[in-house]
C-alpha cells in the first residue's frame, strides 16, 4: 500500500461525494449517511470505532481512506468566550478561525483560501497576496475542529457553533466548489445540521459566480460593498473594475427573487474622510434603490502600513442615521480598543514572520476578535 497521501480524505467528502464512494466500493449508499454522522457528528478519526461498519468495511477503509483535520498549532481563548485557531495545512499553509459566542448564539469565521488575490486596498489579507486555494477537507475541517474542541472545553457556558460566516481569508466565490461543497457539510443533518440562514458567503461582488451560487445554494449572502460609486469602489475593491456597480447591483436585485422575506446584507467598512460623509451615505442609498438590502457598517480596523484610518464614531452615527432615516435597516459593531487592530489575515502573516511571537500573537487575537466581533452584526439581522 501507498503512503498516507495517497488515501482519500473522507472528512472533505459531501453527502454526494461518499454515496459516490461507497458505491464504487461496492456498498450501499446510505453507508454516507452513517459515515458523516460518524466524521462530523461525532468527531471519529478512527475508522475502528464506527460499529456500525462491518469489520471487513473497516479494514477497506483503514487501507483506502484516511481522516485527516488541520493541525491546531494554537489555540487562544479569551475571557469573553471567544475562541481564535492558527491550523495548519498538510504543506504548511497556515488559516485563521475564530469562534465569538454571542447570547443565543456561537458564530464561526471560516477561511475559504490561504491570502487573496483581489487585493482590496483596506483588506491586510490582500495585502498578503494570494497563495491557494482551500480543499473542502481544509474548509469543513476548520468547523471540525471548533466544533470538536468547543466541545471539550464545555465548562460553564454551552458552546457551540450554532452559525458560520465565510469571512475568514479568502474570496470564497474563487474557490466556488470546495466552498459549496463544504457550507453543503455545514448544513447537512448528519454533520452539523445548520439552517440556511445560519451559514453566510462573503463576497466582494464576483457577479457570475453570484448567479451560479443561487442555482445551488440557498445560504444567506453578504457583499461587500464598501462605495456607493463606480469611482471609489474601483479603489477599495479593484475586481469593481471587472464587475462595476451596474452589473453588482442588477444581480442583487434578482440574488432573492420569489422569496420576499430574504435580504441581502451589505457590508460597508468605514474609513476616515474616505467612504464616510453624509454625501456617501445619500449615494449609497441611492445605491441600494430597489435592492432588498440590510447595512452593517464595519468600522475599519487598521493593521501596519495602511494608509487607511477608522471613521470617527460621530461620522458613524451620521452615516447610520441617514440610512435609518431612508428605511434602511442598518446596525453598526462598535469594536475595542483603538490603536490598531486586524484584519483577516493579519495573524497568520504576523504568525509566520515575527520572532517575539507569544506577545504579538495576543495582540494579533485581540485585533483579529474585534475585526470579526464588526462583521458577526450581520447575524443578528440575518435571524431575525
Ligand atoms: N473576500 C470576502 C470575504 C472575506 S473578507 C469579502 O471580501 O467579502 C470579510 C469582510 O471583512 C469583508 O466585508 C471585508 O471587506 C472585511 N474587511 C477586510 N479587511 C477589513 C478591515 N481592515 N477592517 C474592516 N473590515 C475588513
Ligand atoms: Fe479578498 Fe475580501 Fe480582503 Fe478583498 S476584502 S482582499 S476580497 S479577503
């Protein structure tokens, strides 16, 4: 037998993928069903504790097929509950995921890539360039463990995941499959059971893969939308220039037609004298005419050498009560601690570079919770 390499990693296989595979094994289809319960519901590595195998199975298995998570190289938590992970890759790729349990709920920031290639001027994972993309394996495997080590930690609080954002590194409409395939994992009913609108994409506005995603999936969708202008917008988000506001905002109208209840939710991140005056505001609402449309306004968080600042908390205000008083539901995530803070990514390229690590990486986390406390505002809209 070949190495461990060469075997299939079942962790990265949807309910599809392991019909297809048990059946080429020669099983029955609704082995799939038994072998996701076993993976991700109850966290089994092992195929010699899944004892509704036959022994013969096992052995096949154990020969063919291996289940291989992402390697916690750490973990931090925080007195408020949050959770961050630094997991490793089999080549040595690094991601982020952060768990922040909120009242009723838990929500999980996912990477869908390692860096970015779209380069959005205010994004520190843009800035780090684009390295590749995740596997589905790599992607559900991040739930996987916050699920599995949530689990462990219990303690007073009941933790879990009850909702995960595609906001981690990563454009996740550029890594369209694995992506699909993995949020299909984080709803299905043998894994983690999650509704619809518990599991939210992120994206900057990759048009057709927009259209393609509401072919196949039903999740609840963010677009990050930062300008209300063709003209600033091609600065903050350059992949503007490929798919302009026209274009953007025709799909949006349509992204939910037949289903009057959904929204989408626009991301706006805001940045000192830049995007964030009361003409911006007027623009955006003009912007969002006709789309079905809820705000979360992110104050930005600055990481080194940006030449971005956050909105002053005044401007904020300003900015919120214009769109408020047009009808637009808008909510705004206060974040703490002013001096600088991160964005996704931040912490894996400071990870790997920095010598004085321990004293950085707390840093970092802090900064990496905040920028995620800003965007997991869009939930509490996305229940409701
Ligand atoms: N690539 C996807 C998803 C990952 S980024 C996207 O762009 O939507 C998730 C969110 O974080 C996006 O809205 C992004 O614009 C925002 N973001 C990135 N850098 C930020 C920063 N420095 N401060 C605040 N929000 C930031
Ligand atoms: Fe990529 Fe999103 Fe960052 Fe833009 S904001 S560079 S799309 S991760």
């Amino acid at each position: 037998m070949s190495g461990e390499e060469n075997k299939c990693n079942l962790l990265g296989l949807d309910e599809t993928a392991l019909i297809e595979y048990f059946t080429a094994m020669g099983e029955k289809p609704f082995r799939a069903r038994q072998a996701l319960k076993w993976i991700h519901f109850f966290g089994v590595t092992d195929f010699d504790q899944m004892t509704t195998f036959s022994k013969d199975l096992r052995q096949r298995l154990r020969d063919n097929a291996t289940i291989i998570p992402p390697k916690i190289i750490f973990e931090k938590p925080s007195s408020d509950g949050t959770y961050k992970w630094l997991l490793e890759m089999a080549d040595g790729n690094r991601v982020e995921t952060v768990y922040i349990p909120e009242r009723q709920r838990g929500t999980l920031c996912v990477s869908s890539q390692v860096g970015c290639a779209l380069n959005c001027s205010f994004c520190s994972t843009g800035k780090q360039g684009f390295s590749r993309n995740l596997t589905t394996a790599e992607i559900i495997g991040q739930v996987w463990v916050a699920a599995r080590r949530l689990s462990k930690i219990g303690g007073e609080h009941d933790r879990q995941v009850t909702n995960v954002v595609m906001m981690g590194m990563g454009e996740p409409l550029l890594n369209f499959d694995p992506v699909v395939s993995a949020m299909d994992l984080m709803m299905d009913d043998n894994a983690y059971g999650l509704a619809k609108r518990r599991v939210t994409l992120s994206t900057s506005g990759v048009v057709p893969a927009m259209e393609q995603l509401r072919q196949v999936s039903d999740v609840a969708l963010a677009v990050s939308l930062h300008a209300p202008t063709d003209e600033l917008r091609d600065i903050l988000v350059p992949i503007n220039k490929k798919y302009p506001l026209a274009e953007l905002m025709a799909m949006c109208k349509k992204y939910f037609q037949g289903q009057p209840r959904r929204k989408i939710t626009f991301e706006y991140v805001m940045l000192d004298g830049v995007n964030d005056t009361p003409k911006h505001a007027k623009q955006l609402i003009n912007c969002l005419q006709g789309v079905p449309a809820k705000v979360n306004l992110i104050p930005f968080n600055p990481f080194p050498k940006t030449i971005y600042q956050r909105s002053s908390d005044a401007a904020i205000d300003k900015f919120q009560k214009i769109l408020m008083a047009a009808g637009l539901t808008t909510i705004t995530r206060r974040t703490r601690g002013d001096d600088i803070d991160a964005a996704c990514g931040q912490l894996v390229g400071e990870v790997n570079d920095r010598t004085r690590r321990s004293e950085r990486i707390d840093k970092i986390m802090v900064q990496v919770v905040n920028k995620h406390q800003a965007l997991d505002g869009q939930l509490e809209q996305n229940n409701h």
